[in-house]
C-alpha cells in the first residue's frame, strides 16, 4: 500500500471504510445507502470527488462513530465517548419504531429472542440492568490499561465481553464491532483502513451468531471465539486484494484516458461504475442520476460506445444496459 500514490491510497481507504460502516449496519439488518455513506465519510476526510451528496442524519451518525473509532484510536475509551458513539447511531432516540434510551446504558432486562410469539426461543440473557455499570467499568479499565495480550487478541476479547455484557437498548454489535476495529487500528499503529473486519462478518454471519451464542455458556472458556476472530480478520485482509483491485483498475482507466475528451455527465457515470454500481445501467438511469434529458443521456452513451469506453452489456433483459469495455 505504501507504494500507491497519496490519491491511490486515499480512494483504498475511502472505500474500506464505506464497505466497513455499510457491511457493519447489514449485520444488523440495516441497509444504508451506498453513495450516502460514501459521501459522508469522504466529506469528513476532507475528500473531494464528483458526485457527493447528501447524507442522512442516521448515516452521519454511524459514519462519525466508525471514524472516531478508526481515526482516533490512540483516545482512551471512556463511558463519555462510549454514549456519545450510541448517541451518535440513535439520533432520534427511536430504533425503528421503538424509543429506547439513548446515550446511556439500559435500564431494563435485555434477552435476544426469536421465534413467533408464544413460541420465543431465548438465545441470550444479558446481565440485569444493575450490573452493567460495574461490568462496563471493568471492560473500559482493561481496554485502556496496557496489558501483555496482544492487541489483536484483545480486539476479539473486548468484541467478545460487549456483547455479552450487552449494556445498550440496541446497537450492540455494531458498537462492539468499532471497538475491535479501535483496538485493531492500535495494533496496525495506523488510522489507515484498508481491510473491513465487519465485512467478512457478515459473508460469516451465521457462524458468528452461533459462536457467540455457544461461547457464551463456556465459563469463560472462549478460545473457539478466538480462533474464529483470528480466522475471520485473516479471511478480511485476503479480501482487501479484490478492493485494491478495483481502486488499480479505475486509476489504470482514467490515466488511458487522460486526454480523452469526456463531458462531467460522463466522468460521473463512469466513476459510478467503478465504484460499485447499484444493478445495471441503461438510458433511464444515466438520465436520472446525471439530472438530463433521456435524449442526452442517449447521446452521452452512444459517444462512449463510439469511443469505445462502453458496450451493450450481453444480458439482454427488457431494456439494453451497459457496462465498461474490457481494457
């Protein structure tokens, strides 16, 4: 990575860390907007690119969480930085339909069920409400005193104790997740993402389930934990290949056409598709996103057709798509 130009690294890290905050939301069953999430998270490092927008306030919130995990990792993590992160993913003080307490632990019972009701299975029961406080100071001791466990293992140890201490109405996991990814950073010695632990969770995620589920009934006993952590974080850096990929293959077509004459509408779509576009393209969408006529969103494809930049894509399908040239 240290050999890439700054502009290089800096689009590896951009979408590390959009697939990190949207895969970490899937886990939960949450599925944030890609482009949002992209803009918001290159709005707070000061990046700029062609076709940034707006983002919600919920995804802001989960980016801002994300970041100052992975950004400020050399920060102790107090019970004050702690509630601001769940403050931060619950801005309206509502989970869906249900209000919940915000910014602080829970007060009530917390038990992970599934099942039609009346016929709930109880997967999980989380220490009563008044335990938590004790337990969570304990956890935050150990996390900032230094100790002779390495700082990957303490990664998974701390993901491992959250979750079981469960202090939060919701956002459990996706907050135990940025604790690893802190204690990772610490470990790299570096803010730099460039592999997404919370991505290959979720390609994992049953198993993740079902480990914790088992693990936690083990007296203590998590080494089976451990070796899935390790497994899994192992399985996330081989992935990082496929992402560096796609950044190589994006820098490697704009420098072939560096004099090739494009209008913005074009550099728009174009950087859409390298980045990972939503389906396939066709006239409409081109008309839609780039704010023209169906007219000019026609003209714009056939030009790059003739240059050879796109062609119809094989598919077939109802309405002809697109997709870039092999090069």
């Amino acid at each position: 990575m240290s050999a890439l130009g700054f502009s290089l690294k800096e689009e590896t890290i951009l979408s590390t860390l959009t697939i990190d905050v949207l895969k970490s939301s899937e886990i939960e069953g949450e599925k944030l907007n890609y482009e949002q999430v992209r803009s918001s998270i290159a709005r707070k490092l000061g990046i700029e690119y062609a076709g940034m927008i707006y983002s919600d306030r919920n995804v802001d919130g989960v980016v801002e969480m994300m970041l100052d995990a992975t950004q400020n990792y050399t920060l102790p993590l107090d019970e004050e930085r702690l509630f601001g992160w769940h403050a931060a993913l619950f801005p309206s003080g509502r989970s869906g339909m249900h209000k919940i307490d915000s910014g602080c632990y829970r007060k009530g019972e917390m038990q992970v069920v599934s099942g039609a009701m009346g016929k709930e299975k109880v997967h999980f029961q989380a220490p009563p409400p008044g335990l938590v406080k004790d337990e969570m100071d304990a956890l935050l001791n150990w996390i900032n005193n230094n100790t002779k466990i390495d700082l990957v293992l303490k990664a998974a140890i701390a993901h491992f104790w959250f979750i079981i201490i469960h202090p939060f109405d919701d956002g459990n996991g996706r907050i135990a997740r940025a604790i690893s990814d802190m204690l990772l950073a610490r470990s790299d010695n570096s803010p730099q993402r460039f592999y997404s632990l919370s991505g290959q969770i979720l390609v994992e995620r049953k198993v993740y389930y079902e480990i914790l589920q088992k693990v936690q009934y083990s007296n203590g006993e998590i080494t089976e934990w451990l070796n899935w952590f390790l497994n899994c974080l192992y399985q996330a850096i081989k992935s990082t290949e496929e992402i560096l990929q796609k950044v190589l293959h994006k820098a490697e077509f704009w420098d072939k056409h560096n004099e090739t004459i494009l209008n913005s509408r074009q550099r728009l779509i174009l950087n859409k598709l390298f980045d990972g576009f939503d389906g396939k393209l066709n006239s409409s969408k081109w008309a839609k996103i780039a704010k023209c006529s169906a007219d000019t969103a026609l003209r714009d494809i056939q030009d790059l057709i003739k240059k050879e930049i796109l062609k119809k894509s094989e598919s077939g399908g109802r309405s002809t798509s697109y997709e870039i040239t092999d090069f």
